[in-house]
C-alpha cells in the first residue's frame, strides 16, 4: 500500500468520526429544545455550543481538523471515482453529491476555525440572506427552485440508500455486527434525508412567493417543525435520528471499505511527486 493511500485511508477514517461527532452533538441539543421547549440550534450552533464548554476551543479545532480531512476525501471520491460510480447519468449525480458534501464540509470546517478563534460568528439566517441575493438576479427564481430541487434530491437519495441498504456493500463487518448496524445506519439515513427534503421544499416556496424570509436553514426548519401539533414529540423523534446518523457516521470511521484501485493509486502517487 502507497504512503498516499495510507494517508487517503486514515483522512477518510478520521472525516466520518468528525461527522459523527458533530451530528450527535446536534441530535443531542434538538432533542434538548425538545425536551424543554427551547429555542432549536442548527448546525453552526452545535459549534458553538461545544465550544462554549471547557477546552472546547481546542476541541474545536481538531474537530476542524477531521471536517477538513472529510472534504478532501470527498474531493477525492468525486473527482477521481473511487468508488466506480462512472460516467453515465445516476453515477455522475451521486459523484456531484460528493462534490457538493466536500464544499459544505469545507465552509463546516472554516466555520468551526472561525467560532474557535472567535472571529465571528457569521450572520444568523445564511439561507435567507443567499437566497435574498440570488433573488435579486435576472433568473433568480428559477436558480432558487433549482436549488430546492437538487436539495430534495439529495434528500430523496438518502431515502433510498435506507430503503436498499446501500451502505451494506461498503462495510465490512460480520453479520451479528451488522445485526444492529442495519437498523442505525437506516434511520439515521432517513433523519436527514428528512432534513435535506424540508429546506428544499421551503426553498422551492421561497422561489413561489418571492420572499427571501419563506426560506428556511436547518434552524429555521426545526423552529417550524417545534411550532406545529405535536411539534415537540416529532422534534424528538427527529433529533433520536439525527444521534443514529451521527453513530452511522461513526460506524463509517471503523468498518467502511476504504480503497483506491491501481490505476487511481498511481495516479496519486504522480500527483505526489509534481
């Protein structure tokens, strides 16, 4: 095995326990605001919230750290194929997901650097604020829409993967393992697939009415679910999932295939010495 593929496995290994990390920390604090009815934090605000705590902006920053190293490998199974998607419709979709999960891991990863070194904390409705702009463009609608549309895929896309199971054929682990793993690994899938379908459809609404305040973020989504009938029972139900992808996640760190082909490994390795 090359140094680069070595250095590929454990990049891979240490970006899904990153992952993981952070979206069990996040289940955890959703499942909070539902237990007490307070305000529900997005993403960004699970950062911050672990950085609030003793040591935390270390922790931070390591956590950073494995954010980063999850976008490269992601850069890598999308612009090198990896994982043998190929080049016919539904394999590039699934390898301009993998792109696109690279750069939302990059701006995860920077805004953790920022909240660690305390340098902001950017602007409290990001969503509403691009989609304000893009709404002002010629054609700004239909970008938007797009938008929604290519978010709900993706969603669609975990619902799928759930239902399947295709995650099975990338983990190596026996079948009393699997036992268990199966049922996280199908929930959590489902969890935020839900999440990614939510902002998508209230982008597409956004799109409709023309008003930048109708988009919603990951916050603003769980403040809307919260404020429905049973809205606290379906917040938690929602954040139990959100903890069993963050374990998915985990579960990705130990036992997912993690390999690069002869040809791709060359490649590398040429890349390497120039």
């Amino acid at each position: 095995m090359s140094h680069v593929h070595s250095t590929l496995r454990w990049l891979a290994r240490l970006g899904y326990g990153a992952r993981g990390l952070v979206y069990l920390v996040f289940g955890a604090l959703v499942l909070r605001a539902a237990w007490h009815l307070s305000e529900a934090e997005d993403v960004h605000g699970t950062l911050r919230e672990i950085h609030d705590e003793p040591g935390g902006a270390m922790g931070l920053a390591a956590l950073a750290a494995g954010l980063l190293a999850y976008s490269i490998w992601r850069f890598v199974q999308s612009l090198l194929d990896v994982d043998g998607h190929g080049v016919k419709p539904r394999g590039l979709a699934v390898r301009i997901a993998l792109l696109v999960s690279a750069l939302m891991h990059v701006s995860l990863a920077w805004a953790a650097v920022r909240i660690a070194m305390e340098w902001g904390e950017g602007r409290s409705q990001p969503v509403q604020h691009a989609v304000s702009q893009i709404l002002s463009w010629p054609g700004g609608r239909a970008v938007v829409a797009v938008g929604g549309v290519v978010i709900i895929g993706a969603g669609v896309a975990h619902f799928v993967k759930a239902a399947t199971a295709g995650f099975r054929k990338w983990f190596d682990a026996s079948p009393g393992a699997m036992w268990w793993i199966d049922p996280v690994s199908r929930i959590g899938l489902t969890a935020r697939g839900l999440m990614f379908v939510g902002i998508g459809g209230f982008l597409i609404y956004a799109a409709i009415t023309l008003h930048s305040a109708d988009a919603k973020g990951v916050q603003g989504l769980l403040e809307w679910v919260q404020q429905r009938a049973y809205g606290r029972l379906l917040l938690g139900g929602w954040a139990i999932g959100m903890m069993l992808f963050g374990t998915y996640s985990l579960i990705e760190a130990f036992v997912r295939r993690v390999g690069l082909d002869a040809e791709t490994d060359a490649k590398l390795m040429e890349v390497g010495r120039t």
